[in-house]
C-alpha cells in the first residue's frame, strides 16, 4: 500500500464529484432508492433526498481517509504486514476495479467501489474481533453500509458483498500474522486503554456519518451471507 494511491483515489473522487452530471445522475440513483428504503432507515423529515445525498459522497471521501489513518495506525503499531493485505484490496477497488462494477466511471460506479471497501474493512474488524476480541481498529462502518446496501439495491449488493467475502477468503492464510508478539501487544494495550488517543490523531475513525438507523430483533435491512 502506498500513499500515492489514496492520493490517485482523492483525484479520481475530486474530478468525478467536480462534474454536474455527475451530481444529478447521484441525486436520480437516491431519489429513486428512498421509497424502497427499509423502515429501519431513519432519514430527516424534511430534505431527505438532500440528506442521503449528502451521506452518500461522504460515504465515498471517507475510503481514502480510513485507509491512511489504518496504515498510520497499524505501522506504528507494528502490525503494518496484516493490515496492508486488506488495504491494498480496498485500494484496488478503486484503481483497478473488479468486472462486476458497471457502468466503470461516474460517481454510482465510485459508490458501488467505496461500499466494497468499506465492507471489506468492517469485514477485516469483525474477524479481529473474532479472534482477538477487539477490533483491529475504532471505526464502526455496519450502519452505514446497511444504508448503502439499501441504496444500491438487491440482487446486486449482495453480488458485491460476495466479493468481499471472496477476498477475504482468498487470504486467511494471512492470519497467522495476527499471532505474532505484536499483534498480542497491540491487542492487549487498546483492551485496557481504549481507542482515545487514535480518535484523537484520526477523527475520521469516528466521524458520524447522520443516517439513523433503528433495528428490532425482528427487523434486518439485510443478511450478511
């Protein structure tokens, strides 16, 4: 992973959200998302589309940012060679996207490329979690790509999904990684202190993203498969 390509992910958003049609034809994508929304999404009363809109190129600048604040984070902690598997995948989402992802170019193209890799990252966390019992890092990215799951709409969200588990798979053999001395140290340190300091450092770990989402036992927007 390098930082020149977060750097090309930020130039292909900036150019792509610099043109109108582009905005318009994202603005079309969610107006006709909000009436099959699940009832669990919770949007303003006034200004929906204006709202979910807004969340959704948020959701698209925040892939860049999470990757560098998770390369910063894991370098210093020592456990750089994990994390970076994963975060070349989220990269390559954007650079060198899979053939599922059609149309290739505009800003729905761009959104369908950050809910991969923004899956793949909650996908990474929930196996630390797992295995370790905390997440290999703060952010909690679950409510907001229910949202997006919602917006781009099944069958094909689960088809991304699907490849998000794919490369997931295709690289547990990795995890041995996370069986070595600083992995345990790094573990054991945010189990007793918390995460203060690297959402200090890395607001974007937590910055809320304001859709509100309400779930009952009986009431899932979606399955994980």
């Amino acid at each position: 992973m390098s930082a020149s390509k977060t750097q090309q992910i930020r130039e292909i958003i900036r150019r792509t959200k610099a043109q109108d049609s582009e905005i318009v034809l994202l603005q079309a994508v969610v107006l006709d998302s909000v009436p099959r929304l699940h009832g669990a999404i919770q949007l303003p009363p006034k200004n929906a589309e204006a709202t979910l809109t807004d969340f959704t190129l948020r959701y698209i600048d925040h892939v860049p940012n999470f990757i560098d604040a998770l390369a910063g984070l894991t370098r210093e902690a020592g456990i750089y060679d994990y994390a970076s598997i994963f975060l070349n995948i989220a990269q390559d989402f954007f650079l060198q996207p899979p053939d599922a992802i059609k149309p290739r170019e505009g800003l729905t193209a761009l959104l369908h490329e950050a809910y991969l890799a923004h899956r793949l990252i909650e996908e990474v966390n929930d196996r630390v979690v797992g295995r370790c019992g905390i997440p290999l890092a703060p952010m909690d990215m679950t409510r907001a790509n229910l949202v997006v799951h919602q917006l781009i709409g099944e069958p094909f969200a689960n088809d991304l999904d699907f490849v998000v588990h794919y490369s997931t798979e295709l690289h547990m053999n990795k995890e041995h990684l996370m069986d070595n001395a600083a992995f345990h140290r790094y573990v054991q340190e945010h189990a007793m202190r918390g995460w203060d300091i690297e959402l200090d450092r890395w607001p974007c770990l937590a910055e809320d993203l304001s859709i509100n989402l309400s779930l009952r036992a009986d009431e899932e927007p979606r399955a994980i498969h």
